[in-house]
C-alpha cells in the first residue's frame, strides 16, 4: 500500500524504474499549485479566501492508528479523532497545511509535507517521533504502522529511512534497501519494502514467519502491508498473499482476494482488501474473543463506491468516492467516531463570473455553468474533472486542472491555441476578452491569445525578465502580474491609462484587472485603483479596510471584508453595485459584465446585477420523489409535495428494513444525502435499518450552488399489540380413559377460549370454553384464547384417544373354608398395573354391574384369596385391570361355593366344628387431611405393615377396613369400626393399628406420620417496573418459586437480555439440580463467577450444557432464543427430529442445530414467536422470556 493509501499496482504498471519519479515529480506539481498560489489572487474576476471558509476540497487520504485515526483533505491538512494518547491527536500547525502522506502509528503520528520533510508528532516513547535530519527533506513516503514503534521513510532516491525501536532489528536497514525501493510498510516488530522490480525486502523479527516472503511473491509485488505478527502483499494480477501468524485467520486469504485487488491493509489480528468493484473484503479475527472488536465485520456502505482502505490496530476505515469515511470495529477511545466536519458536502468553492454567463467550481472538481451559451460557452467538456480553477471570458473559457494542465471552450475564432510548453506545468490561469495567461511552477507567465493588430496586441507582451510571480490577472487589452515581494508589474495597451499604476506601489497581495482599470489588495487591507474612471470604478469607498478579496468588472469593483461583507462601486446601470441585504458570512467574489456573484460561507451562491441571459439565475435543484419500499420490495405509502418537508410513514412491526429511493428534478446541479450517506446510485436508493419503533429517516437535497433543504420522514412501527397467551390443556393429548375431562385455561387474564373437537381452526365463531371437555373418543382438540385489544393467540392442537386396558383373562376362583383363592393372567404391556377384585351372591354376574361389590383394590399381584365368607353360599368373582390411564373391562367371571373342612354343606358335615378364620389383614388403609388424601409410602398393600407420610396439618383422619369381616382393628386399646382422629405434634408420629383376627391372630400396622411446621409467609414482593409488563403474572409466580429475584434496587428489568450464565443458573434453580455437578473443563471455565459455577456444572452434569465447538462455554456472551430453546429441550430430555420444521415464519433463519428442540417445545406450549408470528433465534432472550419458558417447563 502506498503513502496515499491506494494500490501502487498503476504507478509502476509499465515502468517501475521511473515510475516513483514520475508519482513525486506530479504530487510536487499539484501542491504547488494548490499550497504555494494563494486563491485570492487566481482569477482578475474571480477571488476566494481561505480564511473564511473549511470547506476547501474533500479527503484523500484515511490512516488507522492503535487508538487513533487521521485523514487527510485535498487542501492539505490532516485531521485526527480517537484518543489523544500523548498528543496523537493533537496536530501541529505546520501539519495543517501543505501536507500530502499520512500514517498513524501506535502511539504516534506522521505527515509528508509537499516539500518533501516528515513531521512527527505523539508519545514517541522509543524515539519514533524523533525525526532524523536525513528525514527532513527529499522524502517521498512514509510509514508509522498501526502497530509499530518505529518510523519508516523513503527518499526520492528508493533509500529507507529508519528510526525509533530497533528491539529485534526492525530499524536496521538492510543494504539491498538502500536503494530501488518504491514502498514502505512498518509492522509491529519488523518492516517490509517493495522495490521496483516487484521483489519484497523484510526484516526484523522472524517469529511466526513473517520475514519468510514467499516465493510467488517476489517479482510480482505492486504493494505492501505489515500487521503485527502478518504480512500482505499484492500482486499485478490482483491477488493478495499473506504470511506470517495466523492465529486469527489473519494469513488465510479468502477465495473473493485472489483476483480483481487493488489495495490491501493489515491490522493487528485482521486483513483488509479493496476490490476494482469497490467493495471492501475482511477476513481475521472473529471468534468472540475481547480482542474481536467486530473490524472484519464489513458494513453494508463499504460494500461498493470504496476507494481508499486503512487498518487500524483493532478498527477498520474506508473512503467512499463521494469524500464518506466509514469506520468500524474498536471504538473504546472514539477511533470510529468521525467527525462530522470531516464529511464535507459537494459544494461551490469557486465562482467565475463572465459576460452574460456564469462558471462555478464544486469542491469535487466539478465545472457548472449557467447564463447564456452564446459561443458555447457553456458547452463545458463532458470529461472535465478534477478541476482546481475556473476563468470565465467573454467568449471563451479556461478550467486548470490538478496535474497542471488546461483545458479550454467558447468561441475558437476568438482565442488562440494553447501554447504546448504551458500543459502540465501551469499553477494559476486568468482570461481577459481574447487573451489569455498562465503563471507557470517556475514563477514565469505565459501569455496567448487573439491577434489584433495595433496596441490591443501588446498585451500578449510578455516581459523578458518576467519571473517570481504568484498571481496573474488578464484585462480586456492589458495584463498584471503579482511578483512574490509584493509588487505590480502591467503591460499591454494603454487607452484608458490602464497602465498608469500608481508610483511605488508595493505589499500588494492581491491583483484584479477589469475591462479598462486594475485593482490591487494591499496586505494592510486597503484597496488601490487606477485606469478607466468613466463610471468612478476608481472611486474606492471612503474607509474601505479589512479586505480580503477584490474583483473588478467590466465597469465596477467590488471588495470582500474580513467580517464576510461585500462593497461594491463602479458603473450601476444594471444595479450591479446593489449588494442584497440578506447576503451573508461571504466567502468568495466575482465581478463580471455586468453582474457580480457572491459565495457564501453556506455554500450558496447569490447574484444581482444584469439577468438578461438568465445569468443570475443561479441551477438548483429540489426533489420530484420520494419512494420507500420495505425488505420485501412492499411500497410503503407516501404521499410528497415538496412544499411539505416533515412526514410520519406507519409500517407495520415486519418492517426490518426501508429503502429510500430519492429521485431529484436536475441531478446535474445536486446531489442526495440519506442519514448522511449520499446516494450515489440514482435507482437504487439507500437502505435504513429500522430498529425502533420510530426511526427518523433525514433527506438531504444538497445543491452544488445554493443552500440545502432537508426532508424527514419518521417510520412509525403500528403498535402490534401483545399476543393472548397459547391455552393449554390438561391433560395433554395422548391415550386417557373414557370419560377423562380436558381443562383449558390462558396465562392471559379474562381471555376467552373457543376450540372446536372436529380438527378445524378454531375461530371466535367457534364454541366458547365454559366447562370442561368430556374425551368420549378419539378427538382432535384445538383452542385458541382471544382477549379484546390484543392479538389472538396461537392455536393450541391436542389428539386424544381412549386408552384401551385388557381385561384381567382366565380368572379362577377355588374355595375353601370361609374362603376363595381367585387367580387369574396378569395384564401386561400397559406399565404399572394393580387389580381391583369384585363379587356378588348367586350363581352368575347380576344383571346390573352396578350391583357387583368392590370388596379389594390396589392389588398389586395376579391372585388374592377372598376371606369372611360364608360357607355355603355361592359367590360370584370379577377383577378389573387399573393403570394411571384408567380401568379395563371386567373380567371373566368366577363360581365358587366355600364348605367346612370334611363337610359339604354350609358349616357342619363329618363330626368337627366351625374352624375360626386367622386372616389379620387390613384391606385398605387412607390418611385424609382436610378432604384430601395423603400420599402413603409404600402405596397401601395388604402384606405391608410399615408406612410414612408428611404433612403440616395439626389432625389427620385414618379410615380403615379389615380384610375379614370377624377381624377387627384395635387402637390404644379401642376397636376402630370406620376411622379416627389424630392430633400430630410437631416432628414424627407413629401411629401403631393392630388387626385381631376371629381366632385371636395378630397384626400390626405402623404408621409414621412426620408433621412439618408451616413455613412462614415471604413478604410480597413489590418490583417496581413489571407493572403492565406482559410476563408481569409470570414474573411474580416465578419469584415466588424462587428460582427467579430482582435487583437491589427493586427492579427486575424485565426486558434486560440474558447471559449464558445467568440462565443457567435459572434453569438449574428452577429445575432442582443436585449435586457438586461434573468438573468443568470449559477452555474459559476461569471466566465463570463463582456465583455461577455450580449451577453449570450441573447442568454439565445432567446433559443440558456442552460449550461450543471450541471447548469454550462463554458465560457472559449473551444467550440467543436458539441456545435457550437448545437447553430446555435437553432438560426435559425430548425426543428431536433433526429436519422439523418449527412453524414460525422465519423458520429458514433457524439454525440447523435448533430446529429440532424449538419444534419440540413449541408443541408443548413454552415458547411463542414475537410480532408476526417470527421466532428470531439469533436474537438475545430477555429476562421475561427466560422466566416464561422455565414456568411453562415446570408446568409440563
């Protein structure tokens, strides 16, 4: 990269040898023109002032620091924003001017003035800022580096110049650069140099390789760039090669940088690469570290119209064709903040007033012209550009452009052609009515033009001994030349005693030559005049001082004041001597025949005097349309006038992105700026984020020549309003029991619930929720919540199906004494499964099933004995299955008759008597508190005698039923024949039941009931700033779970996104996680707070958490809506489909990693997508959210 900071790639394409040379020899040219010649004394018809006006020129040059950035203007002067670290910032007065190379090192500064001297400025902690003598003059590049301590610099001849750290030799200049050396480039320990044969010279530190160039390299170079462990070289055909550390990526070159390159930047860790198409390309660190600032990250207005590109330590700069610098990455010390001053708009710099005809010159080298076209004088060539004067003759007109030379139009039978020795070497021009003259770099003037005949022609006379001149001024028929000591020297005729300059006239800064008369600006800023007198265009105002400028007409003068005032005496027949009473903070004058024109400090131009030919009526331009279309290519309605200048659009909440296409009347004289960037392409307009939920968009109409107009549309989003809450059902969908009812209920307060059971879309014409669903067989349940005011919610769909349970088969019954023995084949496949046992009298099932006698549930084996019958008597048996689903069909149905033993009727028979039952058994045993059951454990079984519970009630109800009906159950010495009641005390109670059978066999139960003592009530909560919120319920239930809490200062910042970390922690409260967790082995596990770290390895632990790919967790990066989704799902241990497709309508922006859980967890009512339906995964989840999700988890 070259000093300027663009591709040398064209600057040695044919010729390396010379080419440095040729580049020196042109850059010397311009700045002699454009620092040496002082404006005011350019044009005999035109003057401007410098000193009233910053508006000279746009930038050409961008230099990225460590912490600071500089730029360079045309007009040579070097401005500096970002941190001011030891005066980085801070530019010298002999760096404001007449400069032509910049750079920006680590902790200093450096500026190439036009003269050849380096001027250094900065910390200079190693001695960088010391410039050495040899420095001082016949430089022609220079190179600080972004990342460097040292200074390079090149002298005319292709020696390097080196000085400041030399720690590891990046300040010894190697022989082989003593000379041929055409670039420069310092990195942070080792330099680089590029010599005209294409061949790259390195040295310094060798580690990591970057003082190995590669051999592809060498003889193929056009530029160079150092980082700070990496290098960059670009080659003639457009191909960047990088060597050196590439720990960031820096080194690897990206596909896109193998062709089409013409500038390269290397940063700390990035690398930067301009393309012939204008586009920006970056490639280094990314990876989320602190060190990544986002500076390869390439804003959408770098991506086309670049020209120049800068790497900064950690920031990245580019410069647009239009004079817009654009600055990303680092901005910890404001090195991105440019200033706005810094982005001048396109404006007149220069005026040219003619006969009946108007010039104007914009400060981006532009020529305008207006009036009349009578011998083409505004037929202005379509190729002029980069234009720094402008003359305008009665019939012909003269631009001179930056490399020196000139260009001319009009009426050809009126000028001669331009001498050939003036083209290339001209810094100042002036045109009277048929001549012309051009004051040569060397101090020499050139005169041509149409011959006359007679005495007119001696003002083509040129003096022999003519030289060190700095102004030039043509007359109609006489010259004048301002000599460097401040005095006068005229030539030509002398009809109207034009010639008769005042005796002794000296300190002379500036001169103007009208028709018939000659002015001159004196350095003490009065006004001297001589010549014509006919319309008292000699009659210098009484006390006229404090000028700045001067112009002389055809027959009248006018003067320019410090304080921005015009003067103006002379010949006032067409009123050009009435100077407008609203003029203002003018900057620049220009009298012509016979008008004036004046430029303000605005940029406007005003004029008054003769408008004949339109003259005066200086082109403008105002816009014909506004056009605004959304991201889709929607047109957005708007409705423009231009008398109307404030407009409010409403967008609806979709609207990520508006283009704004604004179409001008005449784009020859204006230009179009949207939020500061211009839009340089007329039909495609510019792109404005839209972020809030008003976005002001400002347009800008920006005349060349007259004062700005400003448009400003505000885009209102509509305000969406919030979405009813998704119903949920209870139970959820699957295989119930006949007769299973389904409740349906909103998070939403006083939302009303329609659902349909024939699986159509539930609408507000549906069926209103007003008791519970009855599953009477397989349905498909959908339900959507409305509530006034907001949006509806989304649509709930559960399926249900009647769980089938086999019937318990082959059941047998064999009796015995006062007894039946029941078997029968288990039911299996259904989970957990018990039995519940039935009977009934007589030799068949009754009629009515109603009628059979629940004589045992809850058995948990495929056989029991029935007990406490009479002998006998003929029973009839059942068993039903019962699982969590619901109850099978009975059984089939069993015949047993019990007898006595030996005997076989009823309870005598042989000679022995009635043999008394042994059974001690309980057939059920319930814990009721406050009507409700207490859980036991075990579960009751008749074989087990020992049971807990816990409870914080005071008394508890036991109710009991022996398995016999001769038993019976004992407490404290008393028969219990229902239940009892019991006072608990505080900590265990054992309750011990004993059940005596009817021949004095005995059983005991125990009983252990533990009473915990009520936990007192938590104060309530009062968070300040969750009122109204929409997770506001959702909050408070969370906080009072625990798993949630506010801030100190009563806030809970409902709307704060939420770390990695943070929601861990959150997820590990809420879901219970025991346990020191698995040992954290995260690369950046040192980076989590203790606060956090247990809950993390935890969730390590139990699956929910696995760091990404680079081994690394990232505690504090805040957590997208994909992670979050990610996480629960493995919680609750879902089953995914990798290729679901969640519903949501930006789906395909859903990582291919997340589908499957945000699918998975959608169904079951945790997650919503935000406005329009949109689930946005990569944006930060919020705390609300966090907290809604982890409620609607607990709630599964």
């Amino acid at each position: 990269m070259d000093p300027r900071g663009k591709s040398m790639k064209q600057s040695y394409k044919s010729n390396m040898g010379n080419g440095l040379v040729k580049l020196c020899i042109t850059l010397l040219l311009i700045q002699s023109f454009l620092i040496t010649v002082p404006y005011d004394n350019v044009s005999a018809q035109g003057s401007f002032h410098p000193a009233l006006s910053d508006r000279w020129g746009g930038i050409q040059q961008i230099a990225g620091g460590r912490y600071h950035s500089l730029a360079l203007t045309a007009d040579g002067e070097v401005l500096a924003w970002g941190l001011n670290q030891g005066g980085t910032t801070t530019v010298p007065v002999e760096a404001q001017s007449s400069i032509v190379s910049i750079s920006a090192g680590q902790d200093h500064s450096l500026a190439l003035t036009s003269g050849g001297e380096v001027i250094a400025w900065g910390r200079g902690r190693f001695g960088e800022a010391n410039v050495p003598a040899e420095a001082k003059s016949d430089i022609v590049a220079i190179a600080a580096g972004n990342t460097a301590f040292h200074s390079l610099a090149l002298t005319s001849s292709g020696k390097v110049i080196a000085w400041g750290s030399n720690s590891y030799g990046q300040s010894d200049v190697p022989e082989e650069a003593e000379s041929g050396v055409v670039a420069i480039a310092a990195g942070y320990w080792h330099s680089l140099a590029l010599t005209a044969a294409g061949e790259v010279i390195a040295w310094g530190d060798g580690r990591e390789g970057k003082l190995d160039v590669p051999d592809e390299v060498q003889g193929q170079a056009v530029a160079i760039s150092a980082g700070s462990d990496h290098s960059l070289a670009l080659t003639a055909s457009g191909k960047v090669i990088a060597w050196g550390s590439n720990d960031y990526g820096q080194s690897s070159v990206p596909k896109e940088a193998e062709s089409g390159v013409i500038a390269i930047a290397a940063g700390e860790k990035h690398s930067l690469a301009l393309k012939s198409d204008g586009s920006v390309i970056a490639w280094g660190i990314s990876d989320g570290s602190w060190e990544d600032n986002e500076q390869t990250v390439v804003p959408e207005t770098a991506k086309s119209g670049v020209i120049a590109i800068a790497a900064g330590y950690r920031h990245s700069l580019a410069l647009k064709a239009d004079g817009m610098i654009i600055a990303w990455g680092d901005n910890d010390d404001g090195q991105t903040d440019v200033p706005e001053h810094v982005h001048e708009r396109v404006k007149a710099k220069q005026l040219a007033a003619g006969k009946n005809h108007s010039l104007a010159l914009t400060s981006d080298g532009q020529v305008l012209g207006w009036g009349s076209d009578l011998y083409n004088r505004l037929s202005i060539p379509a190729d002029l550009q980069d234009v720094r004067a402008i003359e305008a003759g009665e019939d012909f007109c003269l631009a001179l452009k930056a490399d020196g030379t000139i260009v001319i139009w009009g009426d050809g039978s009126h000028y001669a052609a331009i001498p050939p020795e003036v083209q290339g070497q001209t810094v100042a021009i002036s045109v009277g009515s048929y001549h012309a003259l051009a004051l040569q770099a060397d101090g020499t003037v050139v005169a041509w033009g149409r011959i006359e005949g007679g005495e007119n022609d001696k003002r083509l006379d040129v003096p022999d001994d003519l030289d060190q001149v700095i102004a030039v001024s043509a007359g109609l028929f006489h010259s004048l030349a301002l000599k460097a000591d401040g005095t006068v020297v005229i030539w030509g005729a002398n009809q109207w005693n034009q010639l008769d300059m005042p005796s002794g006239l000296h300190d002379v800064k500036a001169i103007s030559a009208g028709h018939y008369h000659s002015l001159a600006l004196k350095t003490d800023g009065t006004v001297v005049a001589w010549g014509d007198n006919t319309y008292k265009q000699l009659e210098v105002p009484e006390n006229l001082q404090d000028v700045v400028a001067i112009s002389a007409g055809r027959h009248h003068s006018v003067a320019l004041k410090s304080d921005g005032t015009v003067v103006a005496w002379g010949n006032n027949t067409f009123n050009q001597l009435e100077v407008p009473s609203n003029l203002r903070e003018v900057v620049a004058i220009s009298a012509g025949t016979p008008l004036t024109l004046a430029l303000q400090a605005d940029g406007a131009i005003v004029g008054w005097g003769d408008n004949v030919s339109d003259q005066l009526n200086i082109p403008t331009s105002d816009l014909e349309t506004i056009e605004l279309t959304d991201q889709s290519g929607r047109e957005l309605e708007l409705l423009f006038d231009t008398v109307q200048q404030e407009y409010t659009v409403l967008i609806d909440n979709h609207v990520t992105l508006v283009n704004v296409l604004a179409t001008l009347e005449n784009a020859e004289f204006a230009a179009v700026y949207v939020n500061g960037e211009r839009q340089s392409d007329p039909a495609k307009g510019v792109n404005i984020p839209v972020t809030d939920e008003q976005t002001v968009v400002t347009v800008e109409v920006v005349p060349y020549l007259q004062e700005s107009k400003t448009y400003t549309i505000t885009l209102s989003q509509e305000a969406e309003p919030e979405q009813v809450s998704k119903p949920v059902a209870s139970p959820a969908g699957g295989a119930v029991p006949a007769g299973t009812t389904v409740t349906l209920s909103t998070y939403t307060n006083d939302a009303t619930i329609y659902y349909t059971m024939d699986g159509s879309t539930p609408t507000s014409s549906s069926a209103e929720y007003t008791a519970p669903i009855e599953v009477t067989g397989g349905m498909t349940l959908k339900a959507i919540a409305v509530k006034e005011g907001m949006l509806d919610s989304e649509v709930l769909e559960e399926y249900y199906t009647i769980a089938t349970i086999p019937a318990p088969a082959n059941l047998t019954a064999s009796a015995a004494d006062r007894s039946v023995t029941l078997k029968w084949e288990a039911v299996t496949g259904t989970g957990s499964v018990t039995y519940a046992v039935y009977q009934a009298e007589g030799t068949s099932a009754p009629v009515d099933p109603a009628n059979w006698k629940l004589i045992q549930s809850n058995v948990s084996a495929n056989s029991y004995i029935v007990t406490g019958l009479t002998n006998g008597t003929t029973y009839a048996f059942v068993v039903k299955a019962i699982t969590v689903k619901g109850a099978s069909d009975f059984s089939n149905v069993a015949i047993a008759t019990p007898r006595a033993p030996g005997g076989n009727s009823g309870s005598g028979g042989g000679g022995g008597g009635r043999v008394l039952s042994n059974n001690a058994d309980l057939a059920d045993l319930q814990v009721w508190v406050e009507g409700k059951l207490l859980k036991l454990s075990p579960s009751f079984a008749s074989g087990t005698t020992e049971y807990t519970a816990r409870t914080e009630a005071e008394r508890i109800e036991i109710v009991v039923k022996e398995a016999h009906s001769a038993a019976k159950v004992v407490w404290k010495d008393k028969v219990i024949t229902d239940s009892i009641q019991v006072d608990l005390e505080e900590g265990d109670n054992t309750i011990e039941l004993t059940v005596q059978a009817e021949n004095g066999t005995k059983k005991t139960y125990t009983l252990t009931i533990y009473r915990e003592m009520p936990k007192p009530n938590e104060p309530v909560i009062a968070l300040t700033d969750i009122a109204g919120h929409w997770a506001e319920d959702y909050i408070m239930r969370a906080v009072e779970k625990g798993f949630v809490s506010g801030y100190p200062d009563g806030t809970f910042k409902p709307n704060h996104p939420v770390t990695r970390a943070e929601f861990t922690v959150m997820l590990a409260g809420a879901l219970k996680l025991e346990g020191d967790g698995s040992a954290l082995i995260f690369t950046d596990h040192d980076r989590i707070g203790g606060w956090a770290k247990q809950a993390v390895a935890q969730a390590v632990q139990a699956g929910i958490v696995v760091g990404y790919n680079d081994g690394s967790f990232r505690p504090n990066t805040q957590i997208t809506r994909a992670e979050m989704a990610v996480m629960i799902a493995r919680a609750l241990q879902l089953e995914l489909n990798a290729n679901a497709l969640p519903g949501f309508a930006d789906d395909e922006a859903i990582p291919q990693w997340a589908k499957g859980a945000v699918e998975a967890i959608r169904k079951l009512g945790i997650v919503d997508g935000r406005g329009g339906n949109r689930f946005v995964p990569n944006e930060t989840a919020t705390r609300a959210e966090a907290t809604v999700m982890l409620l609607r988890l607990l709630d599964r």
